[in-house]
C-alpha cells in the first residue's frame, strides 16, 4: 500500500499507550516517552488522543536528542510535524538529529478515575514524504508605510497577545493587520511555553508596528510573560523553581511579569499565581482583558506589595486568542509606554522604570500623573528624594473619561475624589508625605464606594497610572 507523497517503503513508527493518574499528577507534572530516530531521517509526525468524557487535559510537545525544546502546544492541537525545514506553529524546523528525542505529556487535568491516552510517532526519510504545509507560512510585509520613528513619547499597544503558534486563531501577520487597523503601535506576541513565533517575527522585514517577541512561561501553577525573545523552561512547580526562573530572566537582561494572578477557577488552568509570597519579579498584569473578569484581585495584589515599599509595575494586557465571537479584544486595555524610542529595548527598560499608564482602550482615557517639588518635575517611575513633612504638588490630567471619578490614592488609602468635568481635565493636590507615605498613584473609574480601596464586581477603573515614588529622609 502506497501513501501518497510517499516514493519507497514506509515510515517508522512508535506508538505510546496507558494510563495517566492523579499520583502520577502528584509526583510530577509531567510526562516523558521516547523513541529513537535512526539517521537519515528528516521528518517526524506526531498524533495523540487520551480520554476527556472526565475533563481530562493532556498538553503536548517535544525535546530533541540534545535536550533542546523544538516546541509545544499545550492541548490545542491533535498533533504536530517537525522537519528540517517546516514545522507546524508552536514548533520548530531544523536539524533532525538521530538520537533519542523525547514527547513530554503535560498531565494539566487528570480527573480522580484516571485518563488513557495513545500517542503515536511516525518517521519519514528524506525525499519520500511530500510534506502538507505545516510550517510557519512566509511573512509577508503588510502593505503599509512603517510609523516614523518619534523619540521620548507615549506608545501605546498590548503586552499578551497569542497567535497560531501557541492556542490563538490569526498568524502574526494578520495580528500586525488589526493592530494597524486599531491604530496601535506595538504588540507583544506571548505565545504559551513556546518559541516558535521568535523565528516568524524576525522574518518580518521593517513591519509597520513594532513586533515584542515574548513567552507565556504557561505553568500548571502560574503564568508568567517574558518580553524580549528568550525561551525559559516552563516546567515549574515549586516555589524554589519559580525564584530560579526570575533569577535566569534577570541574568539575560530581561524583565518578567505574574500574568493574570486571580482566580477564575475552571475556566483557566494555573492562571491564579500560587506562590504570591514571592519577589523579585518586575511586574504584574493588574488587568487581563475586560475589568469586569475579576481584575480587581491583582489590582488588590499589587497594590499591598507598592504598601511593602516594593517597586512593581503595573501593567495590563487583552490576552488576545482571536475569534470573532470573543469578548477578548485586541488592545482591551491598552498599555501606554513612555520611550526614548519605539524599540524592544527601550519598552523593556521602560517597564522596568515604571513608565506605564494602562487605558480601558486604545481610544482611552489616557491618564497621566506628575509630581512638583519646587521646581523639580517627576513623573510616573520616578523616585522622589524629599524631606519628611515635606508638601509636594500633584498633577493629574484626564483625557476622557468625562463624567468618571477621579482617585489620588497612596498607601494610607485614598488621599482625594473629584469629579472629571471635561473632555481634558487636570487637577493639583498638594500632598504632604508624611513618614510612611512611599507612592502616590491615580485612578479613573466609577466607584460604589469612591473612598475605599478595596475593589470589587460593582466597581469599573477606565485608567490608572503607576506611582511616584517617595523617598523620605
């Protein structure tokens, strides 16, 4: 029998089968089969089934006979190609080693009566598979003049996008597409535990938003993203582990962020981060899509950790998968970046300072916050070096958001509302900080209680700032 693409004999194969347990979930989150593929052996295709009548879920990727991750996709694909020059999305191309090479099974759910699976490998020689188009489709520069390069200002865009190379529904290209449609100036494509999308955004010659290679460390105890185009392992389950990876984040020069850390309970596999005693990271997503899905826990979450003296941006991300019946947005919220110049070194480094405003969209409101001391100005980031006792001025301009309340608050609580009377308001309090009083941020909302900072489903913030911080001697 002749497969069709398929010249002289027929393909290896190694088929994989048994049961999963919650003890095997107990001993480790993972799962390891390998086959041995003989040399001259260019392609390998991979299909896998397990039982999911008992919410079982079962994510998927592969290591090479180096140890070398070659690419993962969660539980979003039955399967995946890799050879040496095309790879399904999620995966990568290249030299096909013999050697032993290894499918890792990531046991994400598995229900108390177990789940059977089956996994099965096949193996083609060069020259007798005409391979189906898995591979990553050539970039194709959209057709629209790039941004022109403006120094020290506000951009805007979105720090959690996912594409097809992880669980998202567009390519990249079609993700540059309706960022130019929106009018933003960045996107940041994060896909899940992979990095496979690096190589496809460095195929993109000079494109007409600024593409942020990025990772999703996706864990079945926390999500992380990494900006930046570094791959860092995602098989953590400790606290310790957790510490290392912020640790391997720092020693490459890069920043790292707690994505999504509330409880969504089974609609979202390891989104609540477990280990909320850590630190030492450099962010936290204090708003994943629309603010009405519980965002109020991070914003909780960050603001106690600014009342320890700690120095954490706030930023936010849609979480963008794609789909025409989502309520997740492209740029919903918005993530405004203050940079010397529109570029990934630049946006890191800016994150890191502080240099963020967050909007409920692109359109807005854009809520900017400085700080006077006599004729010292200071902006969000910035760190105030003051005498205790000492009064300073606070300035906060609104555009938009007419009609919404307007909240000063530090972290002896909310210091003044007002009311946002015009389409571009701005307000002056003089603060006096006393021992204690380490930041000052701003909000924009409509509050049941605009005196409490404690948020919750019948509040909705429209913008916030990150804080100036104080010093006091």
């Amino acid at each position: 029998m002749r497969k069709p693409g398929v010249t002289v004999g027929e393909p290896l194969t190694w088929e994989f089968q048994g049961v999963l347990t919650p003890r095997d979930k107990e001993e480790d989150d993972y799962k390891y089969l390998q086959f041995r593929l003989p040399p001259g052996y260019g392609l390998i295709e991979v299909s896998y089934a397990y039982s999911k009548d008992s919410k079982n879920v079962v994510d998927i990727g592969i290591l090479d006979p180096d140890g070398l991750f070659r690419g993962w996709s969660g539980s979003d694909k039955p399967g995946f190609s890799i050879s040496v020059s095309t790879a399904t999305p999620g995966y990568v191309a290249g030299e096909m080693k013999p050697g032993f090479w290894t499918i890792i099974l990531g046991l994400a759910k598995i229900a108390a009566g177990g789940c059977s699976y089956r996994v099965l490998v096949k193996a083609w020689k060069l020259g007798e598979y005409l391979c189906r188009n898995h591979g990553v489709e050539e970039s194709v520069v959209p057709q629209a003049a790039p941004k022109p390069v403006v120094a020290n200002r506000w951009i805007k865009g979105d720090l959690h996008v996912h594409s097809h190379h992880s669980d998202g529904k567009h390519s990249i290209r079609e993700l540059v597409d309706k960022a130019l449609e929106l009018g933003i100036d960045y996107i940041a494509v994060t896909d899940h535990s992979t990095n496979s999308q690096f190589y496809e955004i460095m195929n993109i010659k000079d494109p007409p938003v600024l593409l942020i290679p990025g990772v999703e460390v996706t864990t079945y105890h926390g999500h992380l993203s990494v900006w930046g185009g570094c791959w860092f392992d995602f098989r953590r389950r400790r606290l310790e582990d957790f510490v290392k990876l912020v640790k391997e984040v720092h020693e490459k020069g890069l920043i790292i962020s707690v994505d999504h850390p509330r409880d969504l309970g089974e609609l979202c596999i390891g989104c609540d981060f477990e280990f909320k005693q850590l630190r030492g990271f450099d962010a936290v997503e204090v708003w994943n899509g629309p603010w009405f899905v519980k965002n109020w826990e991070p914003l909780a979450w960050w603001h106690s950790m600014l009342s320890e003296g700690l120095r954490i941006t706030a930023v936010g991300g849609s979480d963008y998968h794609g789909g025409e019946d989502s309520f997740i947005r492209l740029s919903e919220p918005t993530t405004w970046i203050h940079v010397d110049s529109p570029s990934m070194r630049d946006v890191i480094t800016s994150i890191k300072q502080g240099r963020v405003l967050i909007s409920q969209s692109p359109s807005g409101p854009f809520l900017e916050l400085k700080a006077y001391s006599g004729s010292r100005l200071f902006e969000t980031g910035d760190i105030v070096d003051m005498d205790h006792g000492e009064a300073l001025k606070i300035l906060v301009e609104a555009q938009g958001g007419e009609g919404a309340t307007l909240r000063l608050i530090t972290c002896q609580g909310v210091e003044e509302t007002i009311r946002v009377n015009g389409k571009v308001f701005k307000h002056v309090k003089e603060l006096r900080v006393e021992q204690g009083c380490m930041f000052a941020r701003a909000e924009l909302g409509w509050y049941a209680d605009p005196w409490s900072v404690n948020l919750g489903e019948d509040d909705t913030v429209f913008a916030l700032t990150n804080p100036v911080y104080f010093k006091t001697g």
